[in-house]
C-alpha cells in the first residue's frame, strides 16, 4: 500500500496541531518533518522542540527530513524528540554508515536522502543497512518548487537493486509532488509521497489528498 506524507512546510504554523488533525483525519500515513539549518541548505524552519511539540498531537509516524550540517550532532535530540524516521542527507555525511548505526541505535528507523545531483550509486553500499531512501524531487531548501524529472531514471535503477537484493527498503520522493508527478514516481518504484503544496496549499486537504492516493494506486 503506497503512502501520503504531508509536508508541514507548507501548513499554517500558528495552528500546527490543528493542521495536522486534519490530514490525519484525511487519510495520511507520515507527517513529514522538514528541517533546515540555514547552512546546508539556504532556509531556517524547525528544530527538536517543535518536534517535541507536534509529538502528543499524534498517533501518525513523524517523518524527520534533516537538512543539516552535522546531523550526527542532533540525532539525540530528534530521537528524544520523538522521531519515528530520521532521514540525514548523504551530502552532509562524512562517515554515512556510523550516521545510520546511531540513527539505530537510538531505536528510529533510518534514512538516507540524495539530491537531484547526487548519483545513486554513491549509497548503493549502505541500501541493505537501511530502512527508507528519500529522492529529492527538487534542489532541497523551499516548498513549491517545480519536480525536476531526470530523478526518475535514479528511481528506477535503484528499484532494480532493490528487487535483486530483495531488500525491504521504502521509496520516498520530496519536492514538486501533485498527483501527475506522483503518478510518474508511482511507476518508477516509489513507495511514499511527500507533498506540501499540493495538500496544505489547497482548502479542501481531504480532497487534494484523495486525487494523490487515486493516481499513486490507480
Ligand atoms: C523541500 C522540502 C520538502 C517540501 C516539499 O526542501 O524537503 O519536504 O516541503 O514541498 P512541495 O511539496 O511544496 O514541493
Ligand atoms: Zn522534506
């Protein structure tokens, strides 16, 4: 069964809680969690103690998308936080694989990120010692930004790995997904969908997640 992941990027943040009953209430699978540092990448958003409080407000699977310098620095405190995924980016990893190994040993799922450059053979390595591999979609940084299509072919070599090491790995893309996009990455392999825009853009969240779900299933 293919997931919707809803990007709070792009929710209103002086309602937090009541943006993410909503799609909770909609159908979503994961919150998807952005944070950015202002070093890795050019914007600044949320950091452990929002996690924290977004934690109580619900059940659903926190999606932890790091785009930070340094991320074995901050692990601790996402995971205390309440992160069920931590994602770090491969770019910021000097030592990837002690990166994932502290992501586990702190009891989280872990997962790796590429970027739209990022070869996929740079993490073919590590697939079996991880949980989810994240696609950017979009040069990561900002939400609404338009899904750059070459990603795809990554997409699908990786999805010949993974069905040749036959390992139990979710495929996550991030950045310009709609229902056409998706539907295109829906093809290619992927599993989990992070949309932003095109759910807390839209008025009617329950409906903009129905036209997903139908072109990532149909
Ligand atoms: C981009 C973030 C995304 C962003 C996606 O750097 O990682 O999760 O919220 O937003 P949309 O779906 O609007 O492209
Ligand atoms: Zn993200």
């Amino acid at each position: 069964m293919k997931k919707i992941a809803p990007s709070i990027l792009s929710a209103d943040f002086s309602k937090l809680a009541d943006e993410i009953k909503e799609v909770e209430e909609a159908g979503a699978d994961y919150i998807h969690i952005d944070v950015m540092d202002g070093h890795f990448v050019p914007n600044i958003t949320i950091g452990p103690l929002v996690v924290n409080a977004i934690r109580p407000t619900t059940d659903l699977i926190l999606d932890v998308h790091l785009m930070i310098e340094n991320p074995d620095q901050y692990i601790p405190a996402f995971a205390l936080a309440g992160a069920d995924i931590i994602s770090v980016h491969a770019e910021a990893c000097t030592h990837l694989h002690r990166t994932i190994t502290s992501i586990k040993e702190h009891g989280k799922k872990a997962g790796v990120v590429i970027n739209p450059a990022t070869p996929v053979e740079m993490i073919k390595p590590i697939l079996p010692e991880i949980d989810l591999l994240l696609f950017m979609t979009v040069n990561p940084g900002f939400g609404g930004q338009s899904f750059i299509p070459a990603v795809l072919e990554k997409i699908k070599l990786a999805d010949k790995w993974r069905k040749e090491l036959k390992l139990d790995i979710e495929f996550e893309v991030d950045g310009g997904i709609n229902s056409d996009t998706a539907e295109q990455c829906a093809k290619a392999g992927v599993d989990v969908f992070v949309a932003g825009n095109a759910i807390f853009g839209q008025t009617n969240r329950k409906q903009a997640m129905d036209v997903i779900r139908e072109a990532i299933n149909g």
